[in-house]
C-alpha cells in the first residue's frame, strides 16, 4: 500500500520532449509507470519512447484520462504548467523543475489549494511506490530496485539523493518502503511533512515514517508539533543533517536552497530536540536507522 | 536570494515616481565632499555595502558641512564592514522628519504568503519594537493570487495609526511599495525609516531590496547589479570560491560545483548531494577529522566540472588529503565523475599512496568508475560502506599518512 500513488496512477509528463525529461520517461515506463502522454506546445503528434505528445493537456484528456503529472518544463514555466494542470483537474503535480522563482511558487501554492490538487517539489527527485511500480522522476535511475523494496515503511525526505540513500537503509535493515517522496530542496514547496504524516497515518499499509531532514524551515519542528499532538502516532524515525552548520555564520546556504539558519531559527539541534520530546526516534548517525527499523519491528 | 546595493535600491524606488533623497555614489573622499558642498545641507555618509544594520556597525556618519563630509568619507573608504571592503560610500541629503516609520514586504515561505510589516516607529531596530512593545507593529499576509488593493493598503496604514492626509498618502505609498516589489521579484523591500517631514512630505532616505537570484532571468536590468550568490557566502568572494564559481559558471546548466572556503581544516572536502553534503560533513567531525572547506556537487556534472573543482579544492595550502563521498545517485555518473578526480589528481602530481584519499560513489556506470578509480591506485568503495563509515575511514588514513 502506499499514499499519492496507486495502480490508478496515470501520469502525463509536461514538458517531455527535453533532454532529462524524455531520458526520465524511458526510465519510468521501465518501471512499470503508466505514462499515458506527454505535453509540449508546438510537438503534437511526435512520440517520446512510444509515448505520444500534445500540445495542451486538455487536447490529450479528449484520448486519455491523466490524473497525475509530473513537470519538466524550464523555471519560467512552471507556474503555466501547473495552472494547466489544476483546470484540467489534475489532483497531483510533481514539480521537478530547478530554480522556480519565489513569486511564482507562493502562487503555485495556492492555485493548488483553491482546486484541492496536491504538488510535490518545486526541485524534487521525485517519489515512488514500489508495490504498485509507480515512480515520478528521475528518483532511483535506472536501477530502481537497489534501493526501493515494497514494504511499510514510508520515506520523507529534504534531500534528493538521500531519499535513495534512505530508503536502501531500510532495505539493508531488511524492511521496505510504502511511498518515498522527495518533497524539494526548496524553501517554499507545495506539500511539507506535515501534510505526509497525515497521508501516512491514513495508509493502512505504512507501519512507519523515517524523515530526513536539514537546517533551515520550520518542516521539522511543525512535524513533532504534529505528532505531540496526536496527529501522528505510528513509529517516527527523524535524521536531520547539517549539525555542523551551527558553528557556521548565519544567513549562509549549505546544501539546498532552504537550508539556511537565520535569526536563530532552524538549527538542526532545536529540530531533533523537538522531535524526540514528540516521542520520534532521532537517528544522531543516519546509519542508526537500521538498528531503529529493527527496534521497531522486532517490538512487534 | 540577492542583495541589492542600496544606491540602485534608491535608483529603482526613484525610476518608479517615489520621492527619495538626494543622494550621490562617492569613490573618493574628496567626491564626497563635492557633492555635500553642491547641495548645500548636511549629510549622511553611509559604507556602500550589500549587508544591514550598517549603523550599529559604525558605516553610518552624519556630517554637517562639506569638510565633515570628506572626512567621513575617509574614515570609511578603505575600511572593512562585516568583510566587505568599501570601496564607494552612499551620500545622501539629512531630512528632518517629524515622524519616522518602518515598512517591510517579504515573502513568508512557510504559509506562502506576502508578508507586509509597518510600524509608525521606524529609524530603530524592528526587532526591538517587535519584542519591547509588539503593539506598535501590524502584519499584514496577502493572498499572492489577489491584487493588493487600495483598501487594504488604507486597512493597514489605519490599523496602524496614520489619520488625515498621511493615512491616504502613506497608503498609497505603500501599494506601491507592494507593487515594486512584486514587479521585481523581490524577496525583501525594507524602508527603515521612512520620513514624514515637517511640511508633510513623505520622503525615502533609505531602503534594503533583496532579489529572488532564480528570477534573475526575467531581471534583467538586475542581473548586472545584484550580488548574486551572497547568500551562500555573506562576504567576498576568496580567490578559490571565485575560481569555483568560474568552473561552474563555464558549464551552467549541467550539474552544480559549489565550494565554501572554511578557517582551519586539512582534508578537502568534495560531497556530493545537498542533504549527502551535510551529512558527511558532520561525520567527518564526529570521527574527529576538520574538512578546510564545504562543497556540494551533482546533477550528474561534466568531466571538466568535477576535475576544476577537484583541483579547486587541493589548491588549498591547508589540504592534506581529499575525501570525495555521495549517496547512491539517481542519474549522476560515477565514470564521468571518477575521470574528473584522477585527471585532477594526475595533473597535480598527487600520490595516492602518500596522500590520503577515500572515495565512496555508488552509482549510475559505477564498476566503469571504480576501474578508473582503483586503477589510478585511489582507495574506493560503493554502498557496502554507509557515507559515515566511509567518513570514519577517512579521518583514520589521514591518522595513518599524516
């Protein structure tokens, strides 16, 4: 079982006659993902890997059903993108798209809100659903089981390549993952950890959550407010990286763009310090996270 | 997000039809006074740099006359305010004000909201007014899908206080305000203080724009005057980060190279990630090893990239040896990659025998990489080490070689 993604999944890929967008797509079908078209003004009729292209998406919802997409169009872009996604009544967007102006995702936000839609990213790696082998993006290339395995567990994660490193943890402990999701290195993106939890805590079929998180946001300390009280109440694994940033000047960018301490807030010290009083389990070293998983599951 | 120096602050504020200050860009000290002596009244001398709070760091000097000028200018010319050399100093006419107000327009990330913050007790630290008397600060969020209308504007500037003719004219100052920094990407418009004269002018001697560097490419007329970067660094450049970011800047759109300089260290520092970065950073330290500096690559680099930046950063006198770790990648390939480092490497007529060296790059083409690696006698692994255990192996050789 998983949250976001399920058999039903049927993606359109907007933007997917560029160079990592059509390499992505090839990835993805491999997989197992149903990608029923792709969208770039001006290339109807030509087919990425078997995939057919349209100029607009409300032309291909006349032949094909989408309900998710997955975004590949450049920083300038996206915010057209995803407003063609909410009319055509696309209720998931993945935003992988680098370098989306500030102005632009404050609206994205909120056009989302307004149509109930869900976006993931902007700067996601994607997310991925073993069980249903279902994944957006470029998350896992193309050697996806290395480090994705069905399981229960879910993955939320800060950091692109950590959701891979994250979730081959889980499977070194001999566990596997729910739904992982990349949720973008961004300061301002569509879906917070919070929203996951609640998602997670929904899914019959995740029995826990390890969360990777970063310096900067208040993602983390909103996340153990939520399970203090009582939003959350499945086992929590929490890593956050970056301790080193502290002894750091502040105001200055380590690693993603959101991750930055400022007028004191956002240190990873305070972020852990919060989660273990919700009653998270913090991982001080991420390889802690296998002994964790199988503290967990062992209980049971 | 990109700082803005203050004269093209003023200078767009200006163009956009709002009263500022007479105010001129000096070199020198003599400049300086020309142009107080020009314009007849006394002046404000300020250290043209792209940071704030300048006046408690002593780059604000107020001067009477000419001469006063001058020798404020000199004072500050030269100097360093918070590791920024001044090279110019911002001259500016003093207003008297009978009030002095604070604006502020930023963008809230976490509701995604703009965030419009005014007090009728500006010239001071609004952090001190937030926390002496929070009262006297009104914070507006808008919906950034809605316009932020005239009424709003009147909402807040009563809410605040503002009655008569000021209410009308601060608030439609403010709309402005909110538009100038919708139209230009701002991430922050600070006016601290804004000046209500005597005759009841409203007057800008002062303001603090920062722009979103992501927008820069609809910016134009900003990219040549934001200091673009300085967030990742707030202080100039060193001659390596510089070097860095020329390596980066040859091959933009292809994969990220960021370095940060650090004090003291000796291992260079090349990890791959932005949350792998961090993470094998503050292993390093927790196995006891201090890397000499910070960087963050991926998205799957050019050769060229990763060799610039490998010898970027064994440039460093302090670098006694090199640890290059990432998670398993997604798309980054660990051939192109490893080439990079062993030509780097070759080039600088580095042995890795003698000099330590631990790599640890699973991925995409990763037994390609490992070849090239092992061959070129550099100790490598995959995933069967964790990032941590590949940094603890790293302190431990250079226990060992050192």
């Amino acid at each position: 079982m998983s949250i976001l993604l399920s058999d039903d999944t049927r993606v359109v890929i907007q933007g997917i006659t560029g160079r990592e967008a059509s390499m992505v797509t090839e990835y993805i079908l491999q997989y197992g993902t149903k990608v029923v078209g792709g969208v770039t003004p001006g290339k109807s009729g030509q087919m990425v890997r078997g995939v057919p292209v349209y100029n607009t998406i409300s032309e291909l919802m006349g032949e094909q059903q989408a309900n998710t997409s997955l975004v590949y169009v450049p920083p300038g872009a996206v915010l057209d993108a995803v407003r063609e996604a909410v009319d055509s009544g696309i209720k998931l967007i993945v935003i992988i798209t680098e370098n989306v102006p500030q102005h632009d995702s404050i609206k994205i936000n909120w056009l989302a809100k307004k149509a109930g839609a869900k976006v993931i990213g902007p700067n996601s790696v994607g997310m991925i659903s073993p069980a249903h082998h279902v994944k957006l993006g470029a998350i896992g290339g193309d050697n996806t089981e290395r480090c994705f395995v069905p399981g229960t567990v879910g993955v939320i994660s800060r950091s692109g390549g950590m959701t891979a490193e994250t979730a081959w943890m889980v499977k070194r402990a001999g566990f596997g993952v729910s739904t992982c999701i990349s949720i973008g290195g961004d300061p301002i993106i569509g879906t917070p950890p919070v929203e996951l939890l609640k998602m997670f805590q929904e899914d019959e079929g995740t029995e826990a959550v390890v969360m990777f998180g970063e310096p900067g946001t208040s993602f983390e300390e909103d996340a153990a407010n939520f399970v203090k009280s009582g939003g959350f109440t499945k086992p929590l694994i929490a890593f956050v990286a970056g301790k080193f940033t502290e002894s750091m000047p502040e105001g200055t960018v380590f690693g993603h763009a959101a991750s930055i301490i400022s007028k004191g807030m956002g240190k990873p010290s305070t972020k852990m310090k919060k989660l273990e009083e919700a009653g998270a389990l913090i991982a001080y070293s991420h390889d802690d996270i296998i002994p964790l998983l199988k503290q967990i599951f062992e209980k049971r | 997000m990109a700082r803005i120096l203050e004269n093209y602050g003023l200078d767009i504020l200006k163009a956009e039809g709002i009263l500022v200050v007479e105010f001129s860009v000096a070199t020198s000290p003599e400049e300086a006074g020309a142009f107080a002596e020009k314009i007849g009244r006394p002046v404000v001398v300020k250290a043209l740099v792209p940071i704030g709070k300048r006046g408690k760091a002593g780059a604000v000097k107020f001067a009477d006359n000419s001469q006063e000028a001058t020798e404020a200018a000199r004072s500050l010319l030269g100097t360093e305010v918070k590791g920024y050399p001044v090279k110019k100093v911002l001259v500016a006419e003093k207003v008297q004000a009978t009030n002095e107000l604070y604006f502020s327009i930023s963008i809230n990330p976490s509701s995604a909201q703009i965030a419009v913050v005014v007090s009728l007790s500006g010239g001071v630290d609004i952090e001190e007014v937030a926390a002496n008397s929070p009262e006297k600060i009104v914070t507006y969020f808008s919906n950034p899908l809605e316009e932020f209308a005239s009424h709003h504007s009147l909402e807040i500037m009563s809410k605040v206080g503002l009655e008569g003719r000021n209410l009308v004219k601060v608030a439609g100052l403010l709309r402005k305000f909110y538009q100038i920094f919708n139209k230009y990407d701002a991430t922050l418009l600070e006016i601290n203080p804004l000046f209500i004269t005597s005759e009841g002018n409203v007057i800008v001697p002062a303001c603090m724009l920062s722009v979103d560097d992501g927008a820069l490419f609809r910016q134009k007329e900003l990219a040549n005057v934001a200091h673009e970067g300085s967030e990742r660094s707030w202080k100039p450049l060193t001659e390596i980060e510089r070097r860095v970011q020329e390596v980066h800047d040859k091959d933009p759109y292809r994969g990220t190279a960021r370095y940060t300089e650090l004090d003291g260290g000796d291992i260079g520092f090349m990890c791959g990630g932005g949350g792998g970065s961090l993470l094998s950073f503050d292993e390093i330290l927790a196995a006891g090893g201090k890397p000499t500096n910070y960087t963050e690559f991926g998205g799957n680099p050019p050769e060229d990239k990763v060799y610039g930046l490998a010898k970027c950063i064994l440039s460093k006198s302090s670098v006694n040896g090199l640890f290059v770790a990432h998670n398993i990648t997604n798309n980054t390939q660990v051939d192109v990659e490893a080439r990079g480092i062993v030509r780097a490497i070759k080039e600088m007529g580095i042995d890795p025998a003698t000099f330590p060296i631990v790599t640890r790059m699973p991925g995409v083409n990763e037994a390609e990489g490992f070849r090239i690696l092992k061959e070129a006698g550099i100790e490598c692994y995959g995933e069967e080490l964790t990032m941590a255990t590949a940094a603890k192996r790293m302190v431990e050789k250079m226990k060992q070689l050192l």
